[in-house]
C-alpha cells in the first residue's frame, strides 16, 4: 500500500535531516517544473516539458505556440510560488485565498467554447477569482449527465468545505494525505468556478500536503487515464483508490528527494518509459495507416480513381479532336512477372477486366498515355503533344504522377483508403488541359512569326 509506503518515507527523510545545502533546493525545483508541465498538460496545455522548463527558467517562448498556452504556464507557476511561499507562514486555507489562486493561475478575464450538458454548443464568460454563474455540468462519454454543483449553491457549498477542512486539521490522528486527496475531490465535485478547477484542485491539494512537511504529487501525464479513472470511482462511493492513487504519487515525489540526499541522479528526463509515452502520443495525432496494398485496395483505385480520371479526360480530349488528325490514347499496365517489367497496351474498357485478373496483386503501375498528333492548321512544322498519368501502386500507398512533352510535372500521394473527390479529378484534368491550351498557342506564335 502506498500510504503507508509514502508515511515511511517521509519518516526517513526527516530522520536525515539537516540536509545538505542546496539539495531540497534543487529537487523543489525539478517538482515545480513537473508540477507545472503536467498539471498544465492534462488541461490540454500544448508546450512540452522542454518548453515548459526554458519557459520558467529562462523565459524562453516556445515558437508556434499559443500566447494562452505560454500564460497558462507562468500563471501557473506564479500561483505554485506563492503557495509554496506563504505555505512557510501561517496563512490560513480559506474562500479568499481559493479565489486569489485563481487569479494567479488564470491571469484575465477571456470566454471560451463550451458544451452544455444537453450536448448543444455556447460560449461562456470566464471571470478571474469569481465563482461561475452558469452550470458547468458535464456529458459523459456514456451519455450521461455528470452534475456538478449548481451556481446557486456554490458558496455554500464552499463554505461547508472550508469548514470541514478546518475541523479536520485540528484532529491530531488526521492523516495529511488522505486529507489532501478528500479535499481534492470534494473541491472537483463543486467544481466552484468556469474553468481551471482541475489545475486549482491539484494546487490546493499541494498546498495541503506541503503545509504538514510532505512534498508536491505531480501528477503525471502518462497516468492521466489512471487519475480520471479512480476519480470516477470516487464518485460511485469509493474514494480509497483514489487516496491509494495520490499516494503514490506523494512518495514519487519524496523518492526523488530520497535519491538526491543519497547522490543518486533523480532526474527522469531520459526516462525510456516517458519517452516513449511521449512518442506514442505524438504517434497518436498522425493518421495511422489501415489499409495496404492488395487485391481488393488495388481494384478500389482502378474503380474509384483510374476509371473516373480516365473517363474525364476522354470528355475533355474531345474538344482536340476537330483541330489534330489523330488524338489516341493508351494504357499500359505494366506487370512484374519473373522479375522484369512487361508492358502490355489495351484500352480502357479491358481495365475493367482486372477486377477478374489474377495477376491483379502484382500490378506494380499503370500508364494513361494521351497523344495529340497533327494540327489540322497549317504551321510552319507539326505541331505534336502528349502527356500521361503514370499511376505506381507501393505497399503503402499509391502514386499519381502527370507528366507532359514541355515541362509540366505533378505528383500526387494518397493512401489506400483515401481517394480523390470528384472535383479534385476535374481540376487535375482542366490544369493539363490549359497547359495544352498553353502549348499550342505558344508554338503556334512562334512559327507565324
């Protein structure tokens, strides 16, 4: 159990003390910076720990990122300073100092896009310091509605928890961190003011513990599912997973004191682990690919990209047909067949036929090639143009790749369950038809001159 495994610790620290100079200093340091990197990022903050940790030590920005994301940090920090300044002296935990924290954390006043527990969209007003005046309820992913108090009710609400606290520090048998971790969830569950009550339940726990000589949980990023997960158990009646929960992050935090007292490196910034969080999360916002190259991939491109291209081509190659002798078209599908390319030319209408092929899983490409000979006008030399589409199926994805007889070259990328819209075809086929547009008319005045 971690709560008795924190309590120990936190006995063996103080049985080491006087400590040597500077250490305490220097681990307080790399809490705070954890406390506000992941206390920040759970809120859906954007800076990385790297930025964070310049940001508050150096007041670096991070370029690129939002001006809300930087003030939501120092912010944070400011109130994490106070605290862990006025937390030395005997300043009482009352509504006053509840509401200056929040001023602190949320620095002006702004309005933000919300959700109302009916699921329609609004926009509320957030005021620094001043309890919330319309319903902050929330809509689970269940569907249900999760009610936290209503506005009305609010100051009463804290008033009774101000009142609770007080009488339970003056037990002397109160343990801080089962303290510490009720008042966190009893604050959440009033959740008193329009936002910032997560990061302000955080600090104010904090708060707690550091006023009866334990150092900050950080609560942790990588463990964010774990902390809404045994804080939705707390609301069925069972908080115990919860304290067991803030425990353990309680004697992580006093680990780290333990292990720079005894000369053992305790910064965990090339933690394999994070590391590969991180990388994960990272991995989770670009598209994972579903869908590889194969029989049924191949034929969906052919159907719903190759024919349709194909077909809108045809349509706009008609108005070359009254101005060239001869105006042909080819497709080529090149098969990879005991390893050597062999081309095999045929016209649209025995593509259709691969859909019954069974060499259709080793198609390697397939070429539209348009050719264009012969100006009907008179010139001073024939006048000859073509282009093609050279389609490459790689394990992947597939390739479009348009080139003409001038310079004209274009490519594009898609994966096996994207496709190009309707509109994307047409403005792919009205591009080369002005490049053609553009070819004639430009040799055409060059050999009358």
């Amino acid at each position: 159990m971690f709560l008795e495994k924190a309590i120990l610790k936190k006995h063996e620290l103080d049985a080491l003390r006087p400590f040597e100079s500077g250490v305490e200093e220097r681990v307080m340091q790399k809490l705070r910076i954890d406390w506000n990197y992941h206390s920040n990022s759970i809120e859906g903050n954007s800076l990385t720990y790297g930025e964070t940790k310049s940001l508050i030590l150096h007041h670096i920005t991070a370029e690129g990122k939002s001006l809300r994301d930087h003030f939501e940090i120092t912010g944070h920090n400011d109130a994490i300073n106070w605290v862990l300044d006025v937390v030395k002296g005997k300043r009482d935990l009352t509504e006053n100092f509840i509401r200056e924290l929040h001023k602190l954390i949320l620095i002006k006043n702004y309005t933000k896009q919300a959700i109302t527990a009916d699921g329609k969209p609004t926009t509320i007003e957030i005021k620094v310091g001043e309890y919330k005046k319309v319903p902050n309820h929330v809509k689970t992913v269940s569907g249900e509605v999760f009610y936290f108090a209503e506005p009305l009710d609010v100051p009463f609400k804290m008033n009774d928890l101000l009142n609770w606290y007080a009488k339970q520090i003056k037990d002397s048998e109160a343990n801080p961190i089962i303290l510490a971790a009720e008042f966190h969830y009893k604050f959440i569950r009033i959740h008193p003011f329009g936002d910032g009550n997560g990061r302000l339940a955080r600090i104010l726990m904090n708060f707690i513990l550091l006023k009866f000589g334990y150092h900050p949980a950080v609560i942790k990023i990588e463990s964010k599912e774990k902390y809404f997960e045994v804080l939705r158990i707390a609301d069925g009646g069972n908080i115990e997973p919860f304290v067991e929960y803030i425990a353990e992050t309680v004697f992580n935090s006093l680990d780290v004191m333990h292990k720079a007292i005894l000369g053992i490196a305790f910064e965990d910034d090339n933690d394999v682990d994070k590391q590969f969080w991180l990388l994960n999360e990272k991995l989770k916002g670009l598209k994972k690919i579903e869908v590889v190259k194969n029989e049924e991939s191949i034929e969906n491109v052919i159907n719903k990209v190759i024919i349709p291209l194909h077909d809108n081509i045809l349509d706009s190659n008609k108005k070359f047909e009254e101005i060239y002798f001869e105006v042909t078209n080819h497709i080529k599908q090149w098969l990879h067949i005991s390893n050597s390319p062999l081309p095999q030319s045929f016209y649209l209408k025995y593509i259709r036929e691969l859909r019954n092929s069974e060499n259709l899983k080793i198609i390697k490409s397939i070429d539209l090639v348009f050719l264009f000979d012969k100006l009907r006008s008179v010139t001073n030399s024939p006048i000859h143009y073509s282009f093609s589409f050279v389609i490459n199926f790689q394990e992947l994805f597939y390739e479009i790749i348009l080139n003409d007889n001038k310079s004209l070259q274009k490519y594009f990328k898609k994966y096996y369950d994207e496709f190009f819209s309707e509109q994307e075809l047409k403005n792919i086929v009205i591009e080369i038809t002005k490049e053609h547009i553009s070819y004639i008319d430009s040799n055409t005045k060059i050999n009358n001159t």
